[in-house]
C-alpha cells in the first residue's frame, strides 16, 4: 500500500478544530469554573459623527448638590438680599475735637457742713472758671427756681434756712451763657429739731414741734366734729363714704350774740343738740348737719396735741382725741383715719 503525502497547511486546521470539539464535550472541571476562548480584539473604527444625546438617567454627569440654606439660632430661615451680600455701612470715624480751655466749667460747688438745722444758716462755696459771672438759685420742693444771687465766678454764699424747713434743700449753680452754659447742683440734707407726740410716729419729720392747745369734740351718728383753739377752726369728719372725707370751717361763734342752741328744736331720746361752737356751725351748715346726723353724746373739752407733717405742697395734721387716740387728716380731704399709739 503506498501513503498519499498530507499538505501539513491543511492538517493544522483540522487538529485545531478538533480540540475545540473536544473541549466542549469533556465534563467541566468545577461547577463555577467557566472556561473562556480567547477572541482577537476588536479593533476600534473612527467615526465622524458627533457626540450621541444621553438618555435619561444613563451616563449622566454628576452635579454639585445644592447648597442647604442657612438656619438662624431660632429655628428659622435667614432672610436672603436680593442683590447679593448686603452692604454694612459702618460710621467713618471722625477726629475728636480737642476741649476748648477757654469754656465755662464748675471746678466745685460745695458746703462746709454735712446738714444743716432748720432755721439756721448754710454756706455755700464754689469755684467757676471760663466766665466773669455766675448765679446761684435755690429750689422749692417741686423744682422751682424761686431764689436767685448773682455772684462771681467763684466765692462764698450764705444762705438762711427757714425753721419749716424739711429734709432737705437743693440749690444750682449756673456759669456761662447760652449753649456755653454749665450749671451743677447742691442738696443739702436738713437735720430733724423736733420730735413726735406719740408712738410709733411717721417716718416724715413733723414741720414744727407738738402744739398743746384746748380742744372740744363730740361724737355724732356718722362721724364727728372737733374744735381747734389755735387754728379757731371746726373740723368736721364724715364716715358716711362720700367726699370729701372731711372739711374745717373758720369758727364764727360769738357767744354775746349767738344762742347756744336751738329751743325749738327737740331731739330725739338717746341723741343730743350740739351746743355752743360745734352746735353753730352743724345749725348754720345744711351738709355738715345731713351728712353727720344727730349727736351722740355731749361734747368733750380738754387739754389736747397737735402736730403736722409735710406732704408734698400740703400737710397732714395729727389730733389727739379724747379717747387716748390719734386723729389723721390727710390733705385736701382726701382720707382721715384713727391712729392708736402705744
């Protein structure tokens, strides 16, 4: 038998072709391995064509997230400027202007004591410099310039207190003219001369010392009445809750031409006829007589106190009574009351 020559160029394929064969139908080796043929790769074409158009949600260039807004330390959204930042505008600084050496000041405006009694004199002293005169005012309670001295620029002053004189005394010294004026101010505090009658006694100063004076009183069904020898008034007190509360008449009685009463009149049993002074004016006066009523007992006379106090503009008058109280007539009518002391 004679062999045929093979051409080895057609054998090759054969083999390869072959082997392929085979390893498709050998058993894998493992259930996860995957044996994978080699393919030549791809070679890329160039193409003239622009830039395809991305679809929704494939191959889209990530953004910067936005910025969260700021939160105020309340809770609540910080209001945003429409063109941007605001502009602050701040203060330009300006250059302080030097002090003018030659401008009117106080260099001091002082007393040599530290109160003054009521009634006796304080001296003022002071020292002025930028003006060739100045003056000195005193102030009333409320305020008011009710004294003036003109004086020099600095000196000495001194003053007389009056003996009614309370807490305290106020003065202001003015140097200069116009809007170059400097003015300062002086209180001078004001001991206490006197003492209250009773106890415990009010924290205000009294104007003047106890006053011992003859009082008359009687007791009617809706308040009293009370006579004051020293001032010669009647004072009528209501406790009926209408105003005022109370009111003092000037005592107009004389006994060589006035009766002491009225004999037609007859009261009632258990009430009186008020008598004498207390009786002229509750019969001569329609509303003290209406709104006090009839008497209740017979009027009182004896030895009594009275004292006052300031109150603003006004004073508050303390009565002692016959019954060991103490009487409180606030000014202008306005309230009165029984104080008992200790």
């Amino acid at each position: 038998m004679r062999l045929r020559k093979t051409d080895p160029s057609a054998v090759i394929p054969k083999l390869i072709l072959a082997l392929i064969l085979l390893i498709a139908v050998l058993p894998a080796c493992s259930a996860t391995e995957t044996i994978v043929v080699p393919t030549e790769r791809p070679t890329a074409t160039a193409t003239a064509t622009g830039t395809p158009t991305r679809e929704p949600g494939i191959d889209v260039t990530p953004t910067a997230p936005p910025t969260r807004e700021a939160v105020t330390p309340t809770g609540g959204p910080s209001p945003t400027p429409l063109l941007g930042q605001p502009l602050v505008i701040g203060l330009q600084p300006t250059a302080s202007r030097a002090p003018n050496p030659n401008a009117p000041r106080i260099e001091y405006f002082t007393t040599d004591v530290l109160s003054v009694v009521p009634g006796d004199s304080v001296r003022l002293l002071w020292a002025g410099r930028g003006a060739d005169t100045a003056a000195i005012y005193r102030l009333d309670p409320a305020g008011n310039r009710t004294q003036l001295w003109n004086v020099g620029p600095d000196g000495q002053l001194s003053v007389q207190t009056s003996r009614r004189d309370r807490g305290q005394i106020e003065f202001v010294l003015s140097i200069g003219e116009g809007i170059s004026r400097v003015e300062q101010s002086l209180i001078v505090p004001l001991a206490c001369p006197d003492t209250w009658f009773f106890s415990p006694s009010p924290e205000a100063c009294p104007v003047g010392p106890p006053v011992e004076t003859a009082i008359i009183e009687q007791p009617f069904e809706r308040g009293r009445m009370i006579y004051i020898e020293t001032s010669n008034r009647v004072y009528a007190l209501f406790n009926d809750g209408a105003e005022p509360a109370w009111f003092s008449i000037d005592n107009r009685y004389d006994p060589a031409i006035h009766p002491e009463t009225e004999e037609s009149f007859q009261p009632p049993p258990g009430f009186y006829q008020p008598i004498r002074i207390l009786g002229f004016v509750w019969r001569g006066n329609d509303r003290v007589r209406n709104r006090l009523g009839l008497a209740l007992n017979l009027e009182s006379s004896y030895q009594g106190v009275v004292q006052a106090a300031p109150n603003g503009s006004d004073e508050t008058l303390y009565i002692s009574s016959s019954d060991g109280t103490v009487l409180e007539l606030l000014p202008n009518g306005d309230v009165w009351q029984i104080i008992t002391p200790s």
